[in-house]
C-alpha cells in the first residue's frame, strides 16, 4: 500500500521538532477537559497529539478547523478556529476547501451508522484494491465507533466541481460512504487524524505514522489522479446526468425577487458562494462564472471589488471556477472574463438604447414616515435626549434580564425598539412583531410573547397605548420608569447607535454582538470589565471572545485590553456567513404571509379606514439584504404585524 523510506522518519522527525508552521493569530486556551467527559491515558493524548501535528496541516484544504461544543454532533462555522500544532480539547474537523475553493486531498468518510461495521470494513477493502490499481497512495484512520476515513493527497490542487464529481461517482460504488463534506465548499469538513472522538478516544491511524507522513509529503501526482478520474468516468457521467434531471433547487427561484438596482440577484451571489449551479442553464464552470461576473457588472461592482471577494475567500465558489488555471494565471483569467462582461452589457445597453420607446413613469417609493394619528408630537432634538436617558435606564435594567437566552432576547427586542425610535425621531413606535423579527433574528411569535411580557413587567420600559387592527402594528411608547428616572437622568448618554441585531451576529450569536458592542461604544476594556459592562457570565464573554477573534472582529492589545478591529468589515462577514440568505427568505416568508392578510382583510373587513391604501405597496419587496450599520430604517418601515 505505502513504502516506509528512511528518508520519512528524518523527515517526520525534522517536521515534529521545528517551529509551528501554522502562525496561531489568537491564542486562546481551551478547558482542559476532554470532549466527552472522559480522561484519557497520557501516552494515548500524546500520540493522538504527534498524528494531528504532523499529518492535519497537510491534509487541510486551508489552515481553518471548526469545533463541536455539544460532543460531535455538529461543527458549526462560528467555532471556526486557525488550525495550529496543538491537539484541539473538542472534537475538530479541518477545513476540506480553500479560500480558491480547490482541495489539496481528497477525503472519504465511510459511516458505521448507515449500514453497520461489516459492511465499512467490505467498502474499504474494495477501495484499497481499486487505489492499488490505479497505483494511488492514501491514509487510512479509524473511529472508536468503527467509521474509516481514508485520505488521498494529491500533489497538484483540485478544483471544488472535479473533486465533487469524483466523490459522487465513488458514492455509487460503495454504500457506506458519505459523499456530503465533498458536497458543500464553504461547509465542508471532516475529523483528521488524531482528531478527538465525541464517544472518547481519537482519530486512531490504520498504518504507522512515517507511513503516513510519506504520503502526505509525496502526494499523488497528476496522472494518478487523471487515472482515477478514466477509471470513474461512466461513473462521472451518471452523477452528471442525475443533475440534469434534478435542478438546484425551487428557493433559489424565490430569491431572483424582489430585484434592487445595484445588488445582484440572490441566486447569482448563491453561486458565487457555493461554486453550485443549475446545469440546466449552465454547462460548464466557465459559463457560470462568466454569469456571474456579468451579474455582478450589471449591478455596479468594480473588478477590485471581485478581485477582493475572490482572493479573500468571501466568494469560494466563483474562486473554484479558476482552480484548473495555474495560480498565476487565474487573475489574468478573471480580468478577461470581466472585460468580456463589461462589453457584452455595454452592447445590450446600445441596443436597449436603440429600440426603448416607451415612455417610463416612476412609481410610489413605500412610505417609511411614523405612524400618524396618534394626536402627539414633539421637537425632534428633544426626542432624541428623551431616547439616550431611556437608553440609559434601559442600561439599568438589564442585571435583572440575566444573561438567559429569554432575557438575551428581550435586551435585543427593546433595543430594536429604540432603534426604530430614534430613526423616527419620536418615542412612539408602531411597528408589527414581524418587523420585530427581521429586526432581531428571531421568530415573529417569539417577539410577541417578550413584548407581552415586557409591557407586562413593573415599571416597564415600554407601554402599550394602542392595540393593532387590520393592517396597524401596536403602538408602544418607549417609557423611562419613574424608579430608574434619577439614575438614568444622572449617567453620561452613550456615544454612538443602538443598533438591533446585525446580520453576521445571526450566526454567531447573541452574546457575540453584546460584547462587540460594548467594545464598541467602549474600546480598551479587559475580559472582567466587559463582564461587568454586558451583565453576561464570564463563561459567555469568554467564549464570545474567542469567536470574534477567530474571525478578526476583535484583537488583545499589550495582551490584556480588548479593542475592535475596524478592518474588518461586519457586511463582508455577513455575506461569507451566508447569512443574508436568511435574512430575505425571512423577509419573503413575512412578505406572503402579509399578501394572505391583506386579502382576507378585504374580503372580511369593511371598514375601508382600516385598509392599507393601493398605492402603499409593501416595503420589504425592495429589500434584497440588510447594510453593515443595521437600522430599522434601512428595512423601511412597516406596519405589518
């Protein structure tokens, strides 16, 4: 299977004993215990610890892995780390794509659970006398839980469409294997070895460690890889057909609505995300990609700004779509495709330009005034200092929410509140819960059980003066409770927005986006002060901290102070996230939904007063992704409940 040199166990040694080859940008230790709970024997760690040091930064498409917190049951992309020398505490699986979206080995993961330990160990052994055939050099570990991984290197990158091609047309041959971690670019991931177990023990290799090392030192070159892939090739060309007869899927049609001048469509930065496309439409790589660049020209982006996304891994799949070219050709390669872009908008222009004859009328924008008829009004700078002293009463009261995941909510729901507020300069607020919702990343009905309880509360922060009917939100006034007037009269008003919940703190969580805006409004703050400031555990800033950081929100100054890093761009973020996709697949949900109501209220309502007019059109339907400073009004205000 694999040759022993005397050349590897120098080279391992050599490898072991130098300097860390991964730079850790944010070196935070982990608990000390083991992921399942369990202490494991020194010498077992050690060696587990040896394997992961010297075999996973080779393997790893990029230098990134992501933590299982609850035991191996998901790793989800906020616990992405840097992947270093040292053996993760949790469960790890390391990155399988690059920022280029190609992969550096491919990785087949043959699951116990599917049709039990006999059949993995009959799939493997046909995998193994196949690999020998081809003449091909692979890794092979084991699961405490009888799972095999086997691993094949390879010395030149792949792009993310070629290795998918090959995993799925292995997938026909042998049941027990799980093509999904070759299946999803930005996702895609698997234990390596050494890796800690969720059922205790490690990612234990099938052969000795210079064995290994030499294959992941000499990788398989290319006319292996170009055998396996002759060999696949009926194969291949079953997978692909099954595409032709499946399409992508019917959400991302709901998404190529509503369109907004200067943003392109949901479904082209889908791709441009994924590396997916609708062979149907597109037959190659290249034609997706030349969509893509002539979707992003039409909505007013520059080639810098393309360049920026591909080269730092925001668009991973318009980056895979350059994989085949060699590495200093694939910029040249996109220059060309924009100008070919660029020139055929430019013509479509001149003929749109020649035969446009129609005369063009501009339709009603939707109406983001406050609510009327409320019989009240007030100067707007009064307003304004009326809002910063409810801010800090609001600041006062937050010890009693805690930091549960109910009162983490309802902190974010009264601060929407505020926002909305101040935007509109007035202290009165109508607004529906599912403007609520889109505002704080949660559910509509969610947000009406804490606007019950909050208006419930003793001396509450906010007061119900009108209920809502027909198409009419609740009006709710923002309060400062007579207990809290003298406190609250007597802090200093905090600088800087209130802000709701920002997309990219969907993914990484609620307490994430209270730590990073109390280093906002105050930089410099030490790990015990932010505890003292969010009114969050210690084990909750802790942990939060570590998330920002891994993904360069936040950085240690002289070792101890926290500070912002104003680099990195929370939209950018947002959109690696993926997140934005939720946002209007929310907002599209909220859209039918408020289209039914509206139609059942003219059939059963007659009261024309109570009826929104024709001509006030839904405002969401022009909203395509929320900005990087979040506002309500950026949303356009809505009625809707």
């Amino acid at each position: 299977m694999c040759c022993k040199t005397d050349l590897a166990g120098s080279a391992l040694s050599h490898s072991l004993n130098r300097n860390k080859i991964i730079v850790q940008q944010h070196a935070l230790v982990l608990p000390a215990a083991d992921a399942a709970g369990v202490s494991q024997e020194p010498s077992q760690t050690s060696n587990a610890a040896q394997v992961w040091a010297a075999l996973t930064p080779l393997l790893a498409g990029q230098p990134r892995i992501r933590l299982s917190r609850d035991g191996g049951k998901t790793y989800p992309q906020k616990h992405e780390r840097a992947l270093t020398e040292t053996l993760p505490t949790y469960p790890a699986a390391a990155r399988i794509f690059g920022k280029d979206g190609s992969c550096s080995a491919i990785f087949l993961d043959f699951d116990s659970s599917i049709a039990g330990v006999d059949w993995v160990e009959a799939d493997v052994k046909s995998l193994q006398t196949w690999l020998h055939r081809c003449g091909a050099r692979w890794i092979e570990d084991h699961s405490p839980n009888g799972g095999r991984h086997v691993y094949i290197p390879l010395e030149k990158r792949i792009g993310f469409t070629e290795a998918r091609d090959v995993v799925e047309a292995l997938g026909t041959r042998y049941r027990t294997l799980d093509k999904t971690p070759h299946q999803n670019m930005r996702h895609g991931c698997m234990r390596t070895p050494g890796s800690p177990h969720k059922r205790g023990g490690y990612q234990e290799l099938s052969m000795s460690l210079s064995m290994a090392y030499d294959v992941a030192r000499r990788p398989n070159k290319e006319q292996i890889w170009a055998t396996i892939r002759a060999d696949l090739k009926e194969e291949i060309a079953g997978v692909r057909a099954l595409r032709l007869e499946q399409p992508l899927s019917a959400e991302d049609e709901a998404y190529e609505s509503p369109q907004v001048a200067g943003r392109m469509s949901r479904s082209m930065q889908q791709m441009a995300l994924s590396g997916l496309y609708d062979v149907n439409r597109y037959s190659s790589d290249s034609e997706a990609r030349q969509a893509i660049l002539t979707a992003a020209a039409a909505a007013g982006m520059s080639l810098i700004d393309i360049e920026r996304r591909v080269l730092q891994g925001t668009w991973p799949g318009l980056a895979s779509f350059y994989a085949r070219y060699a590495s200093r050709h694939r910029i040249p390669s996109l220059k060309r495709d924009w100008k070919n872009a660029v020139a055929y908008l430019r013509k479509r222009r001149a003929v749109e330009a020649g035969n446009n004859n129609v005369r063009k009328s501009p339709t009603s924008q939707p109406n983001t005034q406050p609510p009327l008829g409320t019989g009240l009004t007030s100067d707007a700078s009064s307003e304004h200092r009326y809002l910063r002293t409810w801010r800090n009463a609001l600041s006062l009261r937050e010890p009693t929410y805690a930091s549960s995941r109910t009162g983490l909510a309802r902190r974010m729901v009264l601060r929407a509140l505020g926002a909305a507020a101040h935007m509109t300069a007035s202290r009165f607020v109508e607004f529906g819960d599912r403007s609520i919702a889109v505002a704080t990343g949660l559910d509509h009905t969610t947000v009406g059980s804490h606007l019950r309880a909050l208006r419930s509360e003793k001396d509450p922060l906010v007061t119900l003066v009108e209920r809502g009917r027909g198409t009419k939100g609740d009006l709710y006034m923002l309060t400062v409770p007579e207990g809290l007037r003298a406190g609250a009269e007597e802090l200093l008003w905090k600088a800087g927005k209130i802000h709701a919940l920002r997309p990219v703190f969907r993914e990484l969580g609620l307490p994430a986006a209270f730590v990073y805006e109390a280093l906002e409004q105050t930089p410099g703050l030490t790990t015990t002060e932010l505890v003292i400031r969010t009114k969050l555990s210690r084990t909750a800033v802790s942990e939060s901290l570590e998330i920002l950081a891994a993904w360069n929100m936040v950085s240690r100054n002289r070792g101890r102070f926290w500070m912002v890093v104003s680099s990195t761009s929370l939209q950018e973020l947002a959109e690696y996230f993926g997140v934005l996709e939720s946002v209007v697949g929310q907002i599209q949900r909220y859209r039918i939904e408020r289209t039914i109501w509206r139609e059942w209220l003219s059939r059963n309502v007659n009261t024309v007063a109570e009826l929104l007019s024709p001509t006030d059109d839904y405002p969401w339907e022009a909203y395509e992704g929320p900005p990087d400073e979040w506002s309500l009004a950026d949303m356009a205000f809505t009625r809707a409940r």
